[in-house]
C-alpha cells in the first residue's frame, strides 16, 4: 500500500488529484439521496399521469420517442423547421401519445423542472415509464448526457444538476436551492467545473481547502445527508484525504489519474464538438436567414408593386366617387332647394289660413261673449226682481208674524191679569176691608186691563 501523497513530487499538481478524488467521495455520497429521489419522481409522475387519465394501474408505454412529443419547430431541438435534424424521419414525426401517457408525462417533468427547460435531448421518452434515470437525465445539462444510463455513468456536474434543476429535493435541503444567491449546491457544481476545466492540472493549497469545506458543508447539511449512511461514510473519506492519510493502491491510484485524463479528453472533446455543432447550426441559421432576406426582398418589391398597382385603382376609384358625389351633392341640392320653396310656400298659405281662422274665431267669440253678457244682464235683472219679491213677500210675512206676535202677548196678559184679578178679589172676599191705597192700585189694574182688552 502507498500513501496518496506519494503519487506526485508537484504540490498544486497533488492538490488537483486530492481534489479530483474528492468529487468522486462527495459523488458517492450523495447516490442514496439522488439515487432515492429520482425513483420516486418518476413513480409519482407516472402514477399522476395513469390516475388523471383513469387509466388501468401499471398501464406503460413504450411506443414514444422523445421526438414524436415535440412540434417541429420547438427551441433547443430543431434547428430550423426547414432542415429539421432533429425530426429527420416519418418515424419521428409529431403525433399524440397512443397510450395517453407520454404527453401529460412531459408536462409533469416541465412542471417540476426548476426553470422549465428539461435536456430533452439526453432523455429517451420510450423508457420514462420504466427507467428514472431516463427521467432524471431530463435535469442534467443539455450536452454530454445523452449515452449514460445509470448514476455511476454520470459524472459529478450531472449529479449536482439533477439536485438543483428537480424541485423535489428542495425538501432534502436546508437552504434554498437557486442560482441566484449562491448556494452550497452551486458551489459544489463551480467546483466540478474548475477541477475539470483546469488547464494545467494545478490547484493551490487555498482553493484545494476551500473545496474540501464547501464539499463537507454539503455532506452534513441538516435536512437529510446529515443521518444519511453514505453521506457520512463519504464525510470520512474527505477528513482521510484532506489530511493525506487516505490509502490507495498504485493500481487505484493509476486507474484515477488515467480516469482524470479521460476526463479531461472528453471534456475537451465535447467542447470542441460543441463548438463545432453550434457553428454548423448558426451557419445553417445565417444561410437560411441570408435565404429568408433575399425572398423576403422579392416578396416585398413584388408586394410594393402589387401594392403601387392596387393604390393606384383606388386613387382612381376615389376620383370616380368623388365625381359622382359632386353630382349627387349638387342634385341634391337642387332638390333641396325645391323642396324647401314647396315648404315655405306651403308655410306661408298655412299662416294665411291660420289668420282668418283666428279672425273668425275672434268674431265667434265676440259674439258669444256679448251673448253672455246679455243673457248676465238679464239674469241679473230677473234676480233683481226675484230679490224684491222675496223682500216684500218677506216683509208681509214678518209683519203677520209679529200681528200674530202682538196678540198673543195681549191674550197672554189679559189672561195673566184676569186671573190676578179673580186672585185679588178672592183675597178681597177674605178680608174684612182694604187700605184705600189698596183699593186705588186695584182700580188701576182694572183700567190698564181694559186698555190691553181694547
């Protein structure tokens, strides 16, 4: 056995190795969380997907391409509707899923797609039914991942990318997971690129340190990989390796530098590819777009033509209406002015017959006022005489009233009298004899009877 430290005499050159190593360590423990979860991702898509559509449990399709899910143009995959590299064959047409599974299963994993843009081109459709790792390749970048078929294939940036772009892990975490700001995911992920992308295989003692602290930092947080068993296993492994007293053989150590160069090779390769294939595509774009101008010049001087020769017919046709208008106008004019003359000759005829019948009205009506005041007079003067007749016959009737008055009153007193005299001379009878006081006032009692009597 040999120590790590043994492997190379360069310091920064053993920092890259250490740190090389460490992505390795950190990998392996993350594969119970990533390994975990995205076996549950796809089985709930999946199970969503039969229970929205009422289908039999278990029901899968295998029938789909990833090709036949997508309309031709769709960004990222068809480089120009055109020249479709991408749908290439009638095989791989646009058509609806004929399970009634595949189509709603892509809208699943747009939904839980951090940024709605899954790597369509590193999956394949015909197995998401049966293989989450088909699935979880829809969150790793969109280069480079199209031919690995299991975790251990998959290298360090695709892990941490599946944790990032899937939103189900976000439960995993104790820390908000995000591009902007940093998290301890991204960090990681910055570090994978700086190791891989070094171009002369160095790494100082500074960074090197700063790795093996975020990379811990992410194998301890609290939420999950904190009590998780290969988190912790792997959080020893980084302590060895960080303190140089990590053993590995010659052959493991031979085997990691010869995988660290393939690495490196590949990366360089896809780069190179990369670059290759985006420049074929913009000069593909740039010649149909140079294509696309020229018709479009065409199109346009022949529409300016057409367009000149239609403006034309309508100037043309607009001087016609217009003429035709002046004469309409003017005719109507005339008509108008005719009609108006009618008018007002009918107007003025109407008022002169209005004037005589109001004329003849004011004379009716003289009439039947004089009409009325004579036959007020005659009333008035019939009134007069039915007022004197009332009056005189009033006054007779008042007169015999007060005759009859009159001698009621007299037969009143003269009875009134009588029966004080017969009073006075039965007292007399009783008495021996009268005052001739008393026989005077009864003499004058008889004579003011008589008076009233006559």
């Amino acid at each position: 056995m040999a120590l790590f430290q043994d492997i190379q005499n360069e310091p920064e050159i053993q920092n890259w190795l250490k740190g090389y190593l460490a992505l390795r360590i950190t990998k392996d423990g993350l594969r119970g969380l990533v390994e975990g979860d995205s076996k549950n991702v796809q089985k709930n898509i999946h199970l969503s997907v039969i229970q929205a559509r009422n289908l039999t449990a278990g029901t899968t399709c295998g029938l789909c391409l990833t090709e036949n899910l997508f309309q031709c143009h769709t960004r990222g995959l068809c480089s120009h509707p055109r020249n479709c590299k991408y749908h290439n064959s009638p095989l791989k047409i646009n058509r609806p899923c004929p399970s009634q599974i595949c189509d709603d299963f892509r809208d699943e994993i747009c939904a839980v797609h951090r940024y709605g843009g899954p790597s369509w081109k590193n999956t394949k459709a015909n197995h998401w039914c049966t293989n989450h790792w088909q699935v979880a390749k829809c969150f790793m970048p969109p280069d480079g991942y199209d031919d690995v078929t299991s975790y251990d294939e998959t290298d360090f940036n695709g892990i941490i990318s599946v944790m990032i772009n899937c939103m189900e892990f976000q439960r995993r975490f104790s820390f908000t997971i995000g591009i902007q700001p940093p998290n301890t995911l991204t960090e990681a992920r910055e570090i994978g690129r700086k190791i891989r992308h070094s171009p002369d295989l160095k790494v100082t003692d500074t960074d090197l340190a700063d790795y093996f602290a975020t990379l811990n930092t992410l194998l301890t947080d609290s939420t999950f990989l904190a009590n998780d068993k290969d988190a912790q296993q792997a959080v020893i492994k980084l302590k060895q390796l960080e303190k140089d007293s990590l053993s590995i053989s010659t052959e493991d150590a031979r085997e990691l530098l010869e995988e660290a160069r393939s690495t490196i090779e590949v990366g360089k390769r896809d780069v190179a590819e990369s670059a290759e294939s985006w420049k074929q595509e913009l000069e593909g774009v740039v010649l149909q777009g140079k294509t696309d101008i020229d018709s479009g010049k065409c199109e346009i001087a022949e529409s300016v033509k057409t367009g000149k020769q239609d403006l034309e017919v309508v100037v043309l046709q607009g001087k016609t209406a217009i003429e035709s208008g002046k004469c309409e106008a003017a005719e109507s004019v005339k008509t108008g002015k005719q009609e108006l003359e009618s008018v007002v000759a009918q107007g003025k005829t109407a008022i002169e017959f209005g004037k005589c019948e109001v004329a003849e009205s004011v004379k009716t009506g003289k009439q039947d006022l004089e009409g009325v005041v004579l036959q007020g007079k005659t009333a008035i003067q019939s009134g007069k005489c039915e007022v004197a007749e009332s009056v005189k016959t009033g006054k007779q009737q008042i007169e015999g009233v007060v005759s009859q008055g009159k001698s009621t009153i007299a037969r009143l007193v003269t009875e009134r009298v009588k029966e004080e005299l017969e009073e006075a001379l039965q007292g007399k009878n009783n008495v021996s004899s009268l005052s001739e006081a008393e026989q005077r006032e009864g003499n004058w009692l008889k004579l003011e009877a008589q008076k009233k009597q006559k």
